[in-house]
C-alpha cells in the first residue's frame, strides 16, 4: 500500500463510485441544520432558517414549522400547506439543506484530518475519506466501518474493506460507494511490516497482513536460497520479548509443528546451512 489513495485516485473512486448515491438512505432534518426555502413568485416569504432545538422553524407569515425527522422534499410539502388559505392557493416551495449540522460521522486513524465530519444527503465511504483528506503514506489500505445506529445490509454492524490504492477493481469501486449513516466511525489502519533476511530470494521488508504466518512471509520473499538452512531464527519486534526464537521450516511445511503467526515488527533470518 502506498500513498496513492490519498492522491488523485480518490478523485476517481469518487466520480466512479458516484451511482451507489442512489442507494442512500434519504437525508432527514436535524437541529442546527440550515435550510433554504425559497418560496416561487414570492421572494419576499424566502427565507434560510435554522432547526431550532424544538425541531421546527420559524417562517414569518406562518409561524412554527415541525420539521425535524423529515426529508426537505417532505418539509417542502409541508410549508406550502401552510402557506395556503382560503383566499391562495399553496405556492410552490423548494426546500434544500443549506449547512449540514445535525448529523455526523468520525472518522479516525491514518487519514491528514482526522475527526467529526458532517454527514450529507447521500455521503458515502469516499465521501469521508475525501473530507479527512485522504490515507497517508503509512495506511495499510485496510478501512472499517462500525454502525453505531442500525446495522449493514447482512444484519452486521461492521464492514472491513481493503484498498490496494492501484485502478480500482468493481469490487473496490462498489465498497467505496457504501452509503453512511449518522454516528458511523471510520478507522484507517495503519500498515505494520515485517523484515527478513539472509539466504532468502528477496530479502527486506515486507507489509504484514492479516494472519501473516512465518512460512508465508517466506514464500514473499521468493524462499530460501540454496545455501539456506531450513532452520531459521525469529527475533520478536516488541521491546524486550527475549531471544530469539527458533523454527523449522520443514517440520512447518509437513506439519509437524506449527505455523509462527508474525507480529509487527518480527525480524526472520534465514541462516546460511552448514556444508
């Protein structure tokens, strides 16, 4: 994973993930947001009111309008019923959300501006990544979101993604389209790696995902040389975790013992066999 997704690829994933908009469930009206009504042939009746804590508005002419729960299509219906008497009939009114300030979404971890973002009409994953200004350089590519209110479409209140930041597949463009709801939480994983070296093909370091084993990490790195000795030494990143531990990687292969399960930080070293 690279920086890529924090660059002109969200600007893509967002016109190509645009169609999953649809899908969102429809913005409802909260306290704090803004609306602009705007009134045909009748300027003067215009107005931009706030959502006051009572969830209604005030329109001269009118006076109070419960508007809090509903959609701006709902609460246009509304207003122009109120507007009509005996003497006129009801106007035609538009309604659109000016400031959104009622609803939001957090989103955390390994993005430039973490933190409460406003939820829209029709804000979806790339959305929210596009107002945290995108993963950084040391994201993993990994994205989960936790529902907070309700759950996802299979009953669950998470969804994991992973984002490899090259052309993104249907797959990646479909995921990045998931519509979001109020309280959802956002986490970017950071990318943790693992090292290793000595008579392997390719030795360095290497991103560690999920359920990374020892054997595996070997197979990444283009296994073991020629010279290389199957019995191989695992020194464990964290801070005073002890000697080294020793593994044989055929007892791994032909399971008689088992697979190490890495952890951020493990250096392996392939040893040179003795002749």
């Amino acid at each position: 994973m690279t920086s890529a997704l924090a660059g002109p690829i969200l600007l893509v994933l967002a016109q190509t993930a645009a169609p999953a908009a649809s899908a969102a469930t429809p913005y409802r009206v909260g306290s704090g947001d803004v609306l602009e009504v705007t009134v045909r042939d009748h300027p003067e009746l215009s107005r931009l009111p706030t959502v006051q804590t009572t969830g209604a508005v005030f329109l001269p002419s009118v006076g109070p309008v419960a508007v809090a729960g509903l959609t701006t299509g709902e609460i246009a219906e509304r207003i122009a019923a109120q507007f009509e008497t005996a003497q006129r009939p009801a106007p035609h009114v538009s309604v659109q959300v000016k400031e959104y300030q009622s609803q939001f979404v957090w989103v955390r971890g390994e993005v430039f501006r973490p933190g409460r973002k406003p939820l829209r009409e029709g804000t979806r994953l790339i959305d929210a990544l596009l107002d945290a200004g995108g993963l950084t350089a040391r994201a993993s590519g990994e994205v989960l979101v936790e529902r907070r209110s309700g759950t996802f479409g299979d009953g669950g209140t998470t969804a994991r993604f992973t984002f490899d930041g090259g052309d993104p597949s249907p797959e990646e463009t479909e995921n990045l389209g998931l519509p979001l709801a109020s309280g959802d939480v956002i986490f970017v994983a950071i990318q943790h790696w693992v090292s290793v070296g000595g008579e392997v093909a390719r030795p360095g370091r290497y991103p560690m995902g999920e359920g990374m084993t020892l054997s595996r990490l070997i197979e990444s790195a283009g296994g073991i040389t020629r010279f290389g000795s199957q019995k191989v030494t695992l020194q464990r990143g964290d801070a005073g975790a002890g000697a080294p531990i020793e593994a044989d990687l055929k007892a791994i292969e032909s399971g008689r013992a088992e697979d190490l399960v890495l952890a951020p930080g493990d250096q392996v070293v392939v040893p040179a066999r003795r002749l």
